[in-house]
C-alpha cells in the first residue's frame, strides 16, 4: 500500500498532521481508484480536528507561494500540487431532516466519518499517520465489494438514500461508469425512495445525469434510472418514448430502447457530451407526432421539428446551458433525417449544398449522429444504409471542395444590397437575399460575386427597384 502513497504530498501531510497532533487519513475516490488501478487527480483527506488548519500547514509546508483556498462555513480546504487536487476537512457526523439533504453536522471521529459515506468502496482510508502509515482502513468490506464488482451501502440503505437522494443517482452512476452491480437490498431501498429525489436541485440531478451520460456505455445507467422508477420523476419526456404498439399487425419500435441504442452506437465514436445529448433527444418529438394512417400504419410527421423546439425546455429544465452547445443539440435533432432520406431518394447536388448550408461546421456531428441511428436487426438493411452514407459522405467532400458552402455566406451582403439599390432595412432585402442564396444552393448561379451581383439587379427589377446610378 505504501508503494500507492509514493508521491511527496503524502510525506508532507503526514510530516504536518504530525506536528499539529493530528490524526490523517486519505479517504474516499482515490483509494477506491488505487485498487481499480484507475489515475485519480483529486484526494480527499480527513483529520480528527481542523481540516482547514492541517491545510494551512500542509501549504506553508509547500511553498509561500501556495495558496490555500479556505471554506470556513463548510470547515473545508482545498490546495493544488502539481496536477493533484487535495482537499481537507475535519472528520465529522451528520444528521439530516426530511425536507433537505444540507446535513446537521458536528465534529465526530474516524468511525462516524466512514459511517457518512455513501458506498463501501468509497468508505475505505488509508492512515497516514506515522505510526501505521500505509494501514488501509475498511470496515465495511469495500475491498470485497471492489473484488465483487457490487455497489453497497455501509449502512441502512433507507437511511442513506433517504438523508441524501443524491445517492441514489450517484449508485446508478458508479454502476454506468464501473460496470458494477447494485446490491438487491441496496436497489430496492432506491425504488422505494425514489420519490425523494423531488428535494434535489436541477443542477445536480444533471451533473449526475451528465456523468452517467459520459461512461462507456451509458445504457446501463438509463436503464436502471427507468427499473429504479427515478426517471418518471426526472426526465418524464424521455419515459414518454417507451412502448411499441401494433395495429392490424403493423407496429413501430419502442423508442425509448431504439434512442438507447443511439446513444451506446455514438458513445463508441466520441466522448463529446453535447452530441451524446443529440442522440438521447433525436427522437424526443415521435410521442407528441404518434399518429395512425390506414394506408402508411404509424407515422411521426415532423418529429425533428417538435422535438428541435423542446431541447430549449429540457436543456432549461436541467439547468444545462441555453448558449452553443444547446444550438448544436438543436440543430442536430432538426436535421438528423437528412442525410438518411438524401441516402435513400438519391443524391443530387443542390440537396447536398442545402445540407452543408444548414449544417455548416457540424457536418461531420450530424452524420456520426446518423450512422448511430441505424439499429436495425436486419444485418443487410443495416448494411445497405451505412454503405449509403459512404455515399453521402463522398458528395458532401465533392461539392464542399467545388463550392465551399460549409460555413458559408451568400457573397452578396444585406449592406451591400442596401447601398446599391439605395434600400433601409427592409422586406425587399430580405427577398432579395434570399433569392441569391437560394439560386447559389440550387445550383442556378455559381457561388460567384458577378453571377450574385447580376441577380441581385434582376430581382430588384421585379420588385419595380433600380440600382443607384
């Protein structure tokens, strides 16, 4: 263990602790990550007494020019080393009331601070005290749990998810990013307190959710968040997804599963968050558009667009930023059936012109986001699609190449048109405008200034406009 405790900042705070009379311990997410041998930058170390003096000592140890960031009304502090993040606080015992999980707290010793701790793995200390430096601490077993790949509670599993509901997103998410398992008598406390999950903020419901969201395969935290009855109460317009019906034996998938299956495909590609949330609420606007045609069985007419107005609601619901990485969810939920109906109807120029237009710098997000969606069983279908999208891909880099539409601009102004034509800012430049680009995109004129220029006079002639002389 001692081999684990190499780096000089362990020496440091021992060597400090030691001079104050204090009793230190590392606790928490680094010593569970030394046994999953996974590279930790944050260590939390806990006193009996003032963690905020142990700090001030361990910085003055340091260096004068390290400064120690003081939280007086959490009786925390924080240091940096190097790449590490050490936090300190006194060893303490919590109680909580029903209508908040803010606890009551009061000094306490080692065994009240593992007692507060959500999960045996993360329950586990190493001392770093000088006589037993290096003894790990584990008294609720979580080196077997680690070994057992389960997540537990060190105590009443009712009482823990009761004081703090956070927990029960936070077992579900250690059990996404660990592909752990989450002990029976631990998950059933998490179904019967699921309703407590109301008195938590927007905000950390969604660091959760985002955390859960980023693990390798997401689907496993999804699909536990639904068994544990917690998403009706969060994310109710995602449940409202499952379900398949069949009516005189035509049927639609369950998209709840399908929008899984998106967002395992896209997570194997990239570990980008926003566009993982793309996959989750491509399909968000198929139970507002559910409807049945005798002649077609089940449609969802439009559902890009519906679903493209609701990400602004849910992005504000989590309190997830309303700035560009909602402008990219939305842009590639509006636009994800593009490119599948471009590759089924055949590919010509102005259609891939429009796409590159709309898409501009996202092009390549929205044909990852694409080949993600196809999850069909049907090997050759499967096939046939991704085969297509080859296609697809091969005109967009043609035309981009031959007419630099991404990230393009009509090469005709609105001021331009203005001053020529000696306008203010009117509905006359706006079809003007719009008559240019469109003429560019369907490949009518080239994305050339004189054919625009041109145009531009043409179109002014048929709204009665001459050019200033």
């Amino acid at each position: 263990m001692k081999d684990y405790l190499s780096h000089p900042i362990f020496a440091i705070i021992s060597e400090a602790a030691s001079e104050l009379n204090l009793q230190a311990y590392v606790i928490g997410g680094f010593v569970r990550d030394i046994f999953l041998r996974r590279k930790s930058m944050d260590i939390d170390v806990v006193t009996i007494g003032s963690g905020i003096s142990l700090a001030e000592k361990v910085g003055n140890k340091i260096g004068k020019n390290t400064h120690v960031s003081v939280f007086h009304n959490f009786g925390t502090a924080m240091l940096h080393y190097g790449d590490l993040q050490v936090e300190f606080v006194g060893a303490r015992k919590e109680s909580y009331r029903r209508d908040s999980r803010k606890p009551l707290v009061e000094s306490g010793n080692m065994k009240d601070d593992q007692n507060r701790r959500d999960f045996t793995i993360n329950a586990m200390a190493i001392s770093l005290n000088k006589n037993d430096f290096g003894l790990l601490i584990d008294p609720f077993g979580g080196i077997k749990h680690l070994e057992a790949q389960i997540i537990k509670t060190p105590l009443d599993p009712d009482i823990t998810f009761s004081d703090d509901p956070l927990r029960m997103m936070r077992a579900i998410r250690f059990a996404s990013q660990l592909g752990f398992v989450i002990e029976d008598e631990t998950f059933e406390a998490i179904i019967r307190n699921a309703h407590r999950i109301s008195i938590i903020s927007k905000e950390r419901i969604a660091e959760e959710l985002n955390k859960i969201i980023l693990s390798s395969k997401p689907s496993i935290g999804f699909k536990l968040l639904d068994k544990s009855g917690l998403f009706p109460i969060i994310f109710p317009d995602f449940i409202a997804l499952k379900g398949a019906e069949t009516r005189d034996g035509k049927g639609h998938k369950d998209n709840f599963f399908h929008t899984l299956e998106v967002l395992d495909n896209i997570s194997r590609v990239t570990d980008d968050l926003w566009i993982r949330w793309a996959a989750i609420l491509h399909d968000i606007g198929k139970p507002a558009t559910k409807r049945w045609e005798d002649k077609q069985g089940w449609t969802f007419h439009g559902h890009e667009i519906v679903g493209a107005k609701m990400v602004p609601k849910i992005f504000q619901h989590f309190r997830l930023p309303l700035n560009e990485k909602m402008k990219l969810v939305q842009k590639l939920v509006l636009l994800h059936l593009r490119p599948i109906v471009l590759s089924e109807e055949g590919i010509t120029d102005s259609a891939i012109r429009r796409l590159l237009f709309d898409a501009d710098v996202d092009t390549e997000n929205l044909m990852m986001l694409c080949e993600a969606d196809i999850t069909s069983k049907n090997r050759v279908k499967v096939k046939k699609y991704l085969s297509n999208f080859e296609l697809v891909r091969a005109k967009l880099k043609e035309i981009e190449e031959k007419d630099r539409i991404r990230n393009w601009q009509p090469p005709i102004s609105g001021e331009e048109i203005m001053k020529v034509l000696g306008l203010t800012p009117s509905r006359s430049v706006g079809i003007i405008k719009t008559a240019i680009r469109e003429a560019i995109l369907n490949g009518i004129i080239q994305n050339d200034y004189n054919e625009a220029y041109s145009l531009m006079i043409n179109e002014a002639k048929k709204l009665g406009i001459n050019p200033i002389k």
